[in-house]
C-alpha cells in the first residue's frame, strides 16, 4: 500500500468513526430517572434516549438488571410500573 493510500484510508476511517459517535450523541435529546420496586428491594436508575419513551424504557430495564434474576424476572419487572420517574429535555 502506498503512502497517499495509506493517507486516505486512515482519514476515512477518521471520518466514519466521528459520524458514528456524533450519530449516537446527537440523538439523545431526552434523560429520565426512574426507580422501580419490585420483589421489595427498590432500586433507581437513568436513561437516555431520542425520545422521552425510550429514556424511560432504558432507565427501567437497567434498574431492572439488578433487581431481577432470569428472564421471566425481568419481563415482570420491567412491566411492572415505577415507583417515580422524572425526566427532562436536554
């Protein structure tokens, strides 16, 4: 490979590797703090998202992560309501 080649394929990964995180940053326009009880432990948690429904979603499922244990746990967990959320818009 030559060295003008070499050049170009490090600036285009450069150039995929900044639009992918600009990608995954920009779109978060939504942060929420949720905190779930459930087999009573309680545990709260945050998420963000594009939406004000993703972020909720993400905060729950990772305070659900803690809380439940197996997969039939956590899909009761993470339908079960939350003992508070809040959440704001960047």
């Amino acid at each position: 490979m030559t060295r003008k080649a070499k050049w170009v394929t490090t600036g285009a990964l450069v150039l995929v590797m900044g639009y992918v995180v600009y990608g995954s940053i920009a779109r978060v326009e939504h942060e929420c703090s949720v905190c779930v009880v459930f087999n009573g432990r309680t545990r709260c948690a945050r998420g963000a998202g594009a939406t004000e429904a993703e972020a909720r979603r993400g905060a729950q499922t990772a305070a659900c992560g803690v809380l439940a244990s197996g997969m039939d746990e956590s899909i009761r967990c993470d339908n079960a309501p939350p003992r508070s959320v809040q959440c704001s818009t960047r």
